[in-house]
C-alpha cells in the first residue's frame, strides 16, 4: 500500500486535473505513479513535462526506455522497471533488448555508449571524467546529446525515488530486478 494517498482523477482537485486528463489521454488510465505524485500539483507539473520535453527530444523513445530501465534496476525501482520495459516494447525493443539494458548492455554500439555512461552517472552520482564525455561523443552524441541522457537521469531519478520512497504498487506487468 502506498504511503500517500493515490488521487482519483474522477475526483481530483482542479490543479491537477487537466494534468491527469492528459496523462489518461495518453495511457488510457492514469498509472499509480502519477495517482500518487498527484498529491502535489507542482511535482505533477513537473514530472509531466520532464516527459514531454524529453520525449520530443534527439534521443527517440527506445534510448529514453533503455536508458529508464537500466537506472531503474540500479535503483530497485520495480514500478519503473515495469512500466518502462513496457514501454520499451511499445518503442520497438524487443523482451531481450529491455533485459540487456536493465544490466547496462546493448549490442547497438551507441547504445551501449549511453548505458555506460548512465550507469557510471549513477553509481557515481554524476562524478564522470572528461574521457566518460569522449567516449560518449565518439559513440555518436553531440553536446545536446550528452545534456539530454543526463536530463533523462535525472528524470529517472524523480520517479525511481517517488516510486520507492512512496511504495506505489505496481500496475504495469512485474519485471524482474537483475544483479
């Protein structure tokens, strides 16, 4: 059970609801993630467009799931690691491609490039090299590149750590954590 309350939409407040009606418009339900930071129309507002910026951004859908993945299995988060192989499959991916890049792996060369350099970002919270940089623009990224898979970082963050702290119940398929 959740430690805050998960906000029926039906009967939301009206700081949130166009926010939810957006969210229904595009999951056809309003997952449990966004029914409990609902709580706070602010933290909605910015999850939300966090999503939406980044996802008319450079890097396309399938990198922004493999990228959720991997920093949600770093995380134990098992509502993002759920909801974002799902979405993940949605982009393209394939069951086996979603596995590999919960544990940091691709057989794409660039997108192992950004699965490293995501994983080094988060076991070292932030604390990459200039090399780390190179590697990741030899593998094909310019600086809006970089600048964006460190935003869907902190993007999967936000919710890794909403999802945790909060203990939100899962409402996508279970997928297993791996070591």
């Amino acid at each position: 059970m959740a430690h805050v309350d998960l906000v029926d939409p039906a009967s939301s407040a009206a700081a949130v609801r166009p926010v939810l009606d957006q969210i229904n418009g595009a999951f056809g339900v309003v997952p449990n993630m966004f029914r409990a930071v609902a709580n706070s129309p602010a933290a909605l507002a910015s999850m939300w467009g966090s999503f939406g910026a980044l996802g008319r951004g450079t890097l396309g859908a399938r990198l922004g799931e493999e990228i959720a993945v991997a920093v949600a299995n770093a995380n134990d988060c098992h509502y993002c690691l759920a909801a974002h192989t799902a979405l993940g499959r949605k982009a393209g991916a394939s069951a086996e491609d979603m596995a590999a890049a919960q544990v940091g792996r691709s057989a794409d060369p660039r997108t192992q490039a950004a699965l490293t350099f995501v994983l080094k970002v988060v076991r070292d919270r932030a604390a990459v090299s200039a090399e780390d940089i190179v590697a990741l623009k030899a593998a094909g990224f310019d600086d809006g590149g970089v600048v964006e898979i460190i935003a869907h970082v902190a993007l999967n963050l936000f919710t890794n750590y909403i999802n945790v702290a909060l203990d939100v119940p899962v409402d996508f398929p279970a997928v297993a954590l791996k070591r």
